[in-house]
C-alpha cells in the first residue's frame, strides 16, 4: 500500500511540474488568430516590398502552418504551402520563441547597412503579444528556431494552400521596355510603403492568377501608360485586405 502511495505521489509530482500552478497552458485556438510568424527581410527591397514578401512561417489557433520557401513559385505566383502540427510541437514553438526573445522587441544593432538580411519573428500567445527583429549574426536560440521554422517551409509533406484572395503589389519602374497592359481595373490602388495595393477575390482573382503563372517575377505591366513592376501576394487568414500587410 505505501508503495502505490508513493508512485501516486509521483505521479501527481510530474504532472503538476508540466502543468504549472495555473493549468496546462492554453494559446488561442481560432484558425484565423495568428500565434507565430517569421518573416526575412532579404536586404535591398524589390518593387512591392515587404509588402509583397509572403512570410516564412506563420502558424494559426488550430495547429496549421503556412509556409513559404523562397524562390519557390509558378511563374510569378508564390507557391506557398500548409501543413497541420500537433498541439506539443505548437507548444514547443512557442517555447523556442519565447527563449529567442520574441517578447522583447528587440531591434538589430542599428549600423546594419541597406544591403543586410533582417528576420522578423512575430509570436502572440493569447496574453501577451511581441515582435522582434533579428540581423543575420543573432543569438544562438533565434537561429536554432529559424532552422526548424525553415525545414517546415521545405517539408515534403506540405500541400497547397488555397487563398481566397490575392493582393496584387505594384510600384513605379523606370523599365525600359513597354510592358503587357494590365486589364484588371487599375494598379494604382491603395498605398502601402512605396507600392499600391490591390485585393482581388474570386472570380477576377483566378483571371488574375493566370496571368501572373505565365509571367516571371518582377514583370512589368502598362497602368494609364505607366510603367508598374507587379508582385503577386497571397493573403492568408489573418490578412483581410492591404491594410494587414506592412509597410516598411
């Protein structure tokens, strides 16, 4: 009988110490609340960016991930892709953001030049919400997160995601070439940084996305006889129009 009174306490021990005084710790469970986001800043800015740049890793109440690999697309379509985790590794995650500091808000050191990478590391957890910036000579516990966040975004196992709409960037190009004439109402929508925004739904958005499988990234379109460079940006679901997306 002592015996089992003992493994009892025991077992009682464990469990409390993972639970902690307050109870198994409870993140949102929305599909469209967001909880953890890398986003990579590659440098110089295209003509869109960061606005057009689709996040890294963005993760969402019910355990999914949106992942993109950079360079990955269909003509000038991101390819970007879902997978489902389970609840421990949402919670591991978390535990890594937190120890890399995603709650500090941290800003690189401020001599970073025009040119360096800068990674942004988004994580909300219900109570308490933190974005951070990192340069590409950060801490140990951010890289180690950055690594696993990129093998989901490579992961084999991932399947596409299906938008329900798609924002279309465009900012000013001195090209010398005359470009196609964009038959999609106008590029000059709303501002976002140095680019315009422009969301597009279903029906017009599959005409849209055609167009963009057959172009190549950074392809010039005609808008009133000016000259736009064109980006093509998924919106995923926490993103309901321009405004979600940033500016600088």
């Amino acid at each position: 009988m002592k015996r089992i009174l003992v493994a009892i306490a025991v077992a009682l021990a464990v469990v409390l110490s993972g639970c902690g005084a307050g109870g198994p710790r409870k993140l949102p469970t929305d599909p469209n609340t967001l909880i953890l986001r890398l986003v990579e800043l590659q440098g110089l800015a295209k003509p869109g960016e960061p606005a057009a740049i689709v996040p890294t890793f963005s993760l969402y109440g019910d355990g999914r991930a949106i992942v993109m690999d950079a360079g990955s697309y269909s003509g000038a379509l991101p390819n970007v892709r879902q997978l489902r985790l389970p609840q421990e590794r949402v919670l591991q995650l978390v535990k890594k953001a937190e120890d890399a500091g995603a709650m500090d808000n941290r800003n690189p050191d401020t001599d970073l030049g025009p040119d360096t990478p800068i990674f942004l590391l988004t994580l909300d957890t219900g109570k308490d919400t933190g974005t951070s910036r990192y340069g590409p000579d950060d801490d140990r516990e951010f890289k180690e997160l950055q690594e696993a966040l990129h093998a989901y975004a490579k992961s084999g196992s991932a399947k596409l995601y299906v938008h329900s709409k798609l924002a279309v960037l465009a900012a000013a190009d001195d090209a010398p070439s005359p470009g196609r004439v964009w038959t999609f109402g106008t590029l000059h929508g709303e501002a976002r940084g140095t680019a315009f925004c422009t969301v597009y739904s279903a029906p017009t958005m599959g005409k849209v996305e055609q167009v963009a499988r057959a172009a190549k990234p950074g392809a010039v379109w005609l808008d009133a006889d000016i000259p736009y460079g064109v980006a093509f940006r998924p919106l995923l679901p926490d993103e309901a129009d321009c405004k979600a997306l940033p500016e600088r």
